[in-house]
C-alpha cells in the first residue's frame, strides 16, 4: 500500500463501532493509527469471557479494531471478523471467535497488552497500525446517579429500560465493588505522547469516552497536540437522553480541564432511520453557540452517512470527511481545502 502521509501520528481514543469508521480510513492515508481502547466492557461475548473469572479482559474492543488493520488479505480480514450466524435461542449466535482468540493469548502471554501485541505480532505481513488498551487492569464501571443510587456494570449501565435518575457520575470498581483508579497502560502514554494528534471520535460517552479519557488524559494534556472531537450524532435512552452538543462538549472539557482544540458536530443532509426513534435515541441538538466555552474552534457540517450493517440502517460518520479534518489539523493546514473536497460550507461558530 502506498501512503501519502507515512510520518502524520494519530492517536484515536473511542470505543465500539463508533472509532471504526474513522480509523478504517486513516489508515489509507498513513500506518500509523493507534487506537486506544478501553478496558471495562461487561455485555455480549466479552461479558461472557470475563465471567470466566481468569482475569481475561474484555476482547472485544480490541478485536474490532484489530479487524480493520488487517489490510491486503480479505480472507483472513473476514475470518478475524466472522460472526456467528445461528439461531437466536444458541448463545454463540453473533460472537466472533476471533475474541476467543484473543482471550487465549492474554492466557499465554500475561497481560491483555502483551496478548494484542502477540496477535500483531503473528499478523504482521497482513496488519499495519498499533493497537493499545488504556490500562492492563481489571476494572468495571459503577454508574452513580442522581439520587445517590449506583448501577454497577458497564452492560447493565448501557441497557437500562430508562433514563431516570440521569447518570451524575461514572467511577471504576474492582472485582470486589470498592472505587478504584486503574493504572494506565504505559505503552499508550507512549503512544500518545508521540502521537500529532488525538481524536475523540462519537462513542458511547458514559461507557466508553468519559471513562477512557479519565485513565489518560494527563497523556494528552501534557502532550500538547491538537485534540480533535467529533460529537456524537445521535443520543443513548440510558446514558445520554436529551443531551444537546454542548453537554458532550462541556464533558469532554470536563474531563481534559483544558478547552478542545476543534470540536465537530453533525448537522445531517440524510433523514433519521425510524428505527432509532423506536430505540428513544434523538439527533443530538447541535447548539454550536454553547459548545464555544468548551471549545477553540466550533463548526457544523453534515458527517453522517446511512449504512446498512445486519441488514439494519445505521448512522455512521463517514470516514473519508474526517479524515481529510484530522490530516488538515495534523498538518497544521486551513481547513478551507478539507471543507471544499467534499463540497461542504459548514457553520461557524
């Protein structure tokens, strides 16, 4: 694969489907995308693999995004993404066995650090970028709300029937349920220290970016490079209901203590699946005015695309606009040109 940018380092924090677009573009354009990855995932197959109570931690953040660096072998691409395909009541149907594998590794090779670099390290011919998880502990999430009720589990926290009382905080817990701070990954302080630039790119905000950027925000702080946030299109029912743009602006400035250097929002030119009004998930209001106090540069622009993944319409951003955002801000260019490439007059705010 030829790149036109080899030198351009970005980190990209996120979870979930959220990053993947994103980075499954980046890495057209230069090899060195490190996606950070969070750690405390307890629903689906990685809910069932720490359940096994060996210490395993959750998988399947890491192997999505390991699935979209394998680059120039479809077959072994579509085997480290295979799902299976059962019938609804068989409790593998949708689990992909490339977590399995990763689980085994961590078995072997210690540490769930240690067993994402043993399977790049076996892959290596067919794989570019770097993957790091935030930290090597074991830790979940507590939800507290605001009637001083908890929520312990970052499934149960993500599932909730309700939206009611909103979510004030999240904490992590250890296997015992007391509070506890997890030690950040020093392969990921590293890379980010190193990196141009890091990106928030949409993602769960209670499960996935708040606590994410709490284990290595002084990475990103003392680091000094631009933080780019692409805010979310849509809202959670049990995380982020009636959240307008500036409540994920003012979290993440919360959470950084410092302003964002450009932060992103969705201003649609697609209508919204009827499906996610029957899940209760809304467009996030895109009241830019309000973002300025958490943010160095503002802008609205349409960043969405529908895509039909399990045969089901799904908002994703669409790769190809934020990457020519992220590479003109890594490289310190007007974004006039990334705007005019895509045919796009954003607001400014």
């Amino acid at each position: 694969m030829a790149f036109t940018e080899k030198e351009i380092k970005i980190a990209v924090g996120g979870g979930g489907s959220g990053p993947l677009p994103i980075e499954n573009e980046l890495l057209n354009v230069t090899p060195n995308v490190w996606g950070i990855t969070p750690i405390h995932d307890s629903g689906g197959h990685s809910g069932d693999i720490r359940s096994l109570e060996l210490g395993i931690l959750p998988p399947g953040d890491a192997t999505n995004r390991m699935g979209i660096r394998i680059r120039n072998n479809p077959e072994l691409r579509k085997l480290f993404t295979f799902r299976w395909k059962l019938p609804d009541n068989n409790h593998l149907n949708g689990h992909r066995p490339s977590n399995d594998l990763l689980a085994g590794a961590q078995m072997i090779a210690g540490s769930h650090s240690e067993a994402i670099k043993l399977l790049e390290n076996a892959f290596s011919a067919h794989y570019i970028g770097r993957i790091f998880p935030a930290s090597d502990d074991d830790v979940h999430l507590r939800a507290i709300l605001e009637d001083g009720s908890f929520i312990d589990g970052e499934h149960k926290i993500d599932k909730r029937t309700n939206c009611e009382p909103p979510i004030k905080d999240i904490v992590f817990i250890d296997n015992k349920g007391e509070i506890c701070v997890p030690n950040p990954n020093p392969e990921a302080i590293e890379a980010i220290s190193m990196a141009d630039i890091f990106v928030i790119p949409p993602s769960s905000w209670r499960t996935s970016n708040q606590p994410q950027l709490r284990t290595i925000r002084s990475a990103i702080v003392n680091n000094k490079i631009p933080v780019v946030c692409f805010c979310n299109a849509v809202t959670n029912y049990s995380e982020t209901h009636g959240f307008s743009a500036s409540d994920f602006a003012r979290g993440v400035y919360s959470e950084l203590g410092v302003m964002i250097d450009y932060f992103f929002v969705n201003m649609p030119n697609h209508k919204i699946p009827e499906t996610y009004d029957e899940e209760k998930s809304y467009p996030v209001t895109p009241d830019g005015e309000n973002c300025c106090q958490f943010a160095k540069h503002v802008y609205g622009l349409p960043l969405t695309t529908i895509r039909q993944i399990n045969e089901k319409p799904t908002i994703r951003h669409d790769g190809k606009i934020t990457t020519s955002l992220i590479m003109a801000i890594a490289q310190n260019k007007n974004l006039e040109s990334a705007f005019a490439e895509h045919n796009i007059i954003p607001v400014r705010w």
